[in-house]
C-alpha cells in the first residue's frame, strides 16, 4: 500500500503518519516528490487497524500496489527518480555517459583513457578492478590496487568512477573508493550482495541477468530499495538468445517498457550488448532514441592488447569521440541533450 499525502502536508503530519506505520511493526519508506509526498508501507497493512489512513491529517488517499516490484513501480513513485552523483544528474534531461576499458590494466592506462574520454564529453571513468570471469583462468583484475588507480584517474579528471563489486565482504573497500557500484549480470540475483549495496549510501547500477525477465530484474532492484538505497540504475546489456552472430541480443525493449513499469532510471551498455565494435555506435544512436537515460561504453586506446580479451567490443577513442559527436541531434530529438 502506498500513501499519498495532501499537496500542503506539513513535515510534522508526515512524522505522524511514519509513527503510526511504525509503531505497529510496519515499515515506511518514504518519496518526496515535487508536490507531494508518497509513503510505501511495507508489510501486513491490517496491523494499522481498523481506522482508515484517510482519517489522518495530511492524507489525500491510499492506493494498493499490485506489483510485486513495491518501491520500483511506477505507483509508488510516479515522478522519475533523477540520482545526483559527482556533480552530474542520472535520470535528467542530460544523458549520463559512463566510458572506459573492460578492466583496469594500469595507472597510466587508465588516466590516458579518462583524459580522453572526458575530452569528448563523458562525465565518469569505468573500469574493472575485480572482474567476474566465466574462466577461473582468466583475468581477474587486480583488486584494491586497481581501485588505486581508478581514484588517481579521478584526481587527474574529475570524472566519477564507476566499477564493479562482486562480493558483500568488498562493498565496504569498493565504497570507498567508487561513486557508482556496477553489479554485473551474474550478480543480478546474489541476493546478499542485493542487500549489502542496499545498506550503503551509494547509487548502485544493477545489470540486467543474461536471462532475466523485467519482472525479475525490477525485484532484484526492489532488494536495494527495500534496504533504504533508493539511488538505483538499472541496465541493459543483452541478453542470451538463440542468436550466436552477436554475444548478447541487445533488447531495446527494455528501455520503453522500464520507463513504463518504473521510475528508475535505465541507461545502456551496446559494448556487452553486441560484442562487435562495428556495431556499438548503431545501437548506441538506438539506444538514446529510445529514450535511454545513460550510456555505458567501452573505450580503449589499445583494445588488441587488453588484458581481459574483451577488446573486439571496445571503442577506440576518436571513435567514441566521432559517436558523441553524432549523439547531439538524436539526443535533440528525443527531448534529451548530451
């Protein structure tokens, strides 16, 4: 059940319709939007009794959620949530552009590549310092000393840094370190992992499974929300299918339907979502006209020689520069700017 309070409730009102959740054992969790304010109640909603929320100074109405998905639904918040992060605005007129190599190789890569990808107009750095491999031999990354290097590229830039946390032991390290945690796909349900980004105070950009459903996707955000985090990016990076031209089928789909079903923001990953350089910029044009958020794309001055194999899906930079560029009309188009 969500709570929707008059357009002049007091803040004194609002306390008093938490304390009254709370105090039978319930859970609100509160959104504050530009006119009025909605409280989700989390929890058996008869234990509030027999007196209706409507009788309470402040209420306008209360409404049932039917989704499973309570806090993520667009009922529970019909304004889209905008995440204010290192000086710039996920979910805004503005398109929030995330770019870097697949992982972090060294500090003088790195920092080349934030230079460069700033020049064109990206506001974060992205970059593995742990990385989830498919192999138990592959590259791994190079844990908290690649995390080192992320903040020296952010010291020479400004740029925010994004990258991933794999387990709930490093949230702790990463956090300090990153301004955006990235859950990767075979991340989507480690549920303890859900939880422990959940209780932090930084925005997290959860990945969508290789086979998930947006139902399923929406509760492994739902997880995060639940734990009072309400900064959270959802992305789509492809998903598995029969089609084996590409690595991923990258499901455009998502982006309208996400915008339709929730009020978080979505941004897109063409770099996973096709696995060939020769097709990112297309389905990055794609991607913004349908009304993407965000982009995350890998940039790479030296893609042959990266140490992850992932090179063949990785931008050089005068092509990333080229595409940002020929993003400015499409963006223009949409109602959006980059």
């Amino acid at each position: 059940m969500v709570i929707v309070t008059k357009p002049d409730a007091t803040s004194a009102q609002i306390d008093a319709i938490v304390k009254r959740i709370e105090g039978v054992g319930l859970e609100a969790q509160i959104s504050t939007g530009e006119q009025r304010t909605v409280i989700g109640v989390i929890g058996d909603k008869t234990l509030l009794g027999d007196i209706p929320m409507e009788s309470m100074s402040g209420v306008e109405k209360t409404m049932a959620i039917t989704a499973p998905y309570k806090l993520a639904c667009r009922q529970f918040r019909a304004d889209p949530t905008v995440i204010a992060v290192n000086g710039t605005k996920i979910g805004g007129r503005k398109l929030a552009v995330m770019a870097g190599p697949c992982a972090v190789e060294s500090t003088e890569q790195i920092v080349t590549i934030a230079q460069q990808v700033k020049k064109a107009g990206a506001e974060f750095i992205r970059g593995g310092a742990f990385k989830p491999r498919t192999g138990p031999y592959s590259f791994q990354g190079f844990g908290e000393e690649a995390l080192k290097m992320l903040v020296a590229a952010k010291q020479e830039t400004g740029l925010g840094i994004v990258t991933e946390v794999m387990t709930p032991n490093e949230v702790e390290l990463v956090g300090e370190h990153t301004d955006i945690f990235q859950l990767g796909t075979r991340n989507m349900t480690n549920f303890y992992l859900l939880r422990e980004v959940g209780r932090s105070k930084k925005p997290v950009i959860l990945k969508r499974g290789m086979s998930a459903t947006f139902e399923e996707w929406l509760l492994a955000a739902e997880y995060i929300l639940s734990e009072g985090n309400p900064d959270v990016i959802l992305c789509e990076r492809g998903i598995r299918t029969f089609e084996t031209h590409t690595r991923n089928t990258l499901d455009l789909n998502a982006v309208p339907v996400i915008h339709h079903l929730s009020h978080l923001p979505i941004v897109v990953d063409p770099s996973h979502g096709t696995g060939i350089r020769g097709l990112v910029s297309d389905m990055t044009k794609a991607s913004v006209a349908a009304g993407a958020d965000g982009l995350l794309l890998e940039v790479h001055h030296d893609p042959d020689n990266s140490m992850t194999g992932d090179g063949a899906q990785s931008l050089f930079p005068d092509q990333f520069q080229k595409l940002m560029q020929e993003l400015k009309p499409i963006a223009i188009a949409v109602g959006r700017e980059i």
